[in-house]
C-alpha cells in the first residue's frame, strides 16, 4: 500500500505581512470612497443649520424630507428624469447593437483584413477630430437640438469593442462556429443562436458600461442641446449646482439666510436622486461583472 502525502502550503511571516499591508491598503481605500457617499447620502436628509455649519457626519443630524420636496416639486427635475432615461435605454440598445456587430465579425479569424480593420478603430481611442469639426458635423447632419445629437456620436466605445472583440475570439471555441456552419446555419443565426447566448458575462458588463456613461452623460447635451425640454438629469442638477437654480427653489423660505441654507442641503439631495438608478441596478450585474471583465480583458 503507497502512501501519498500531501503537500501543504505553509504561510510564512513574510506572506502575513504581505496580507496586513494589503488589507490596511484595502481598507484606507474603503474609507475613502465609502466615506463622502455615507456623508452626501446624511446631509441630503439632515437639517440645513447643521448642514451648513459642518455638523453633520456620516449620519443625518435634525433629520428632514423637506430638500427632497423641494427637488421633486420641481417640473425640470421630472423631465430630465424623464429624458435621461430614454437615453439610456435607447442609447444602450443602440449601442449594444453597433458594438455587437463591429466586434463578431473582426472577431472571426476568417475575416479579411481584420487586424487592420482593427487598428484603425483603435486608432479612433487616441486622435479624432476634435470637438470643433465634430459640432460641425453634428450640425451637417441635421442632429443639433435632436434626441439623437445625445446618442449617434457616442454609439460606440472604442474600449468596450475592444472587449466585445477580445471576448469572442477568445471564449467562443473555433469548432462551435465550424460545426454551425457544418449544420447550414448562417453568420447571423450562428451569432444570435451560439455566441451571445455563450456570452451572457461580458454582454452584462457592456450594457453596465453604457448604462452608466448615458447616465452620466452631460458634455454632449451641453454642446448640442439648448432646448431645455431635451435636457438630461445631469444637465438639470448642473444648472442646480452651479448657476444658481437652488435660490428659486428655496423661494419660500424666510430670508435669504435660509434660502443659502436649504440651497446647501438641496445640493446635496439633487446628487443622491440622480445616483440612485445606477446604485439600483449595479447589484443585478454585479455577479457577472468581473468575469466579463477579466474575460475580456485577456488577449489569446
């Protein structure tokens, strides 16, 4: 009878020094970014007196819904809503689409000319035409003040192709589309019927990306949009933010001192409304967020 041993890893000082480090860093880094969430999020409900004289912390102090009423009684707030998240679904979808078809087929090691293809797009991530020849462009093709001026120019991610792209050459094993095509199922029904639902990980993570940047967008409307009825939420709270928009919504309140001092905390309550949608749906991706990620990030 052959006895076999087993072979255990043995932690030694140095390894534990190593994790100490890397957990101190790990947390330093927690702090950080948890910290100025944990505080917009209890400023937006704490009463303006605290909130302006820096009284208030991680936790709300003197709590209050009144910034919030003001923010939702106002009509502009509803339609940027309303607006950004149109954007979103249509610009993601579309989005979604161009990148899917521009990344299968460079993808396909049977494509012509792929690798070159390739390069110039990549070449798009490091110099482009820069904004004034893009407004020009924009307005040419009769975009300006349109929905669309907020989707078309920013249909397509040179990076997340580059992951789309990496992905399917990588992960979808050659011998799946040669007995497709073995089988009589064409380029399309191959990539509908075998590759995306073989891809559901980085699909997830593409739609999270483009989700967030229409989101978050506000460069483009503010280039290309004066129609305030087209305007997204970003635009809407910068308007609040910095031009001074808080004044007329605190109008009711006594004094100019209160008025500055529920400005103060509207702020605040504008920045949490306009996050929560993202903090919404980031928990239903987030499984497949880092598979995707790693996934196609790796070039075979």
């Amino acid at each position: 009878m052959v006895k076999t041993k087993k072979s255990a890893i043995r932690e030694t000082g140095t390894d534990r020094i190593f994790d100490f480090i890397i957990n101190i860093i790990a947390v330093a880094v927690i702090v950080i970014i948890l910290y100025p969430l944990l505080f917009v999020l209890a400023a937006s409900f704490s009463n303006p007196d605290y909130v302006v004289s820096g009284q208030v912390s991680i936790y709300p102090k003197g709590f209050t819904l009144e910034p919030y009423k003001m923010v939702f009684q106002n009509s502009d707030i509803w339609t940027g809503y309303r607006n950004s998240v149109l954007y979103t679904v249509v610009g993601t979808f579309i989005s979604m689409i161009m990148t899917i078809c521009l990344a299968y087929p460079l993808s396909r090691k049977d494509m012509p000319h792929r690798r070159l293809l390739t390069l110039i797009i990549i070449f798009t991530m490091y110099f482009n035409g820069g904004m004034v020849p893009t407004y020009m462009l924009v307005r040419n093709l009769g975009l300006y003040n349109t929905f669309w001026a907020v989707i078309i120019p920013v249909a397509i991610n040179t990076y997340n192709f580059i992951v789309a792209r990496t992905f399917f050459e990588n992960s979808i094993p050659r011998e799946m589309y040669e007995s497709a095509m073995i089988d009589g199922s064409g380029d399309i029904r191959t990539l509908v019927s075998i590759v995306l639902p073989l891809s559901t990980a980085i699909l997830a993570v593409l739609i999270l990306y483009y989700a967030v940047d229409y989101w978050n967008a506000y460069f483009n409307a503010l280039i290309y949009l004066n129609d305030d009825n087209l305007y997204p939420l970003q635009i809407i709270i910068r308007n609040i933010l910095l031009i001074g928009q808080t004044e007329q919504m605190g109008s009711n309140s006594v004094g100019m001192g209160d008025k500055l001092k529920m400005a103060e905390a509207i702020k605040y309550s504008v920045i949490v409304v306009s996050s929560v949608p993202v903090l919404i749906v980031y928990p239903f991706v987030q499984k497949y967020f880092t598979k995707g990620v790693m996934i196609g990030a790796i070039k075979g």
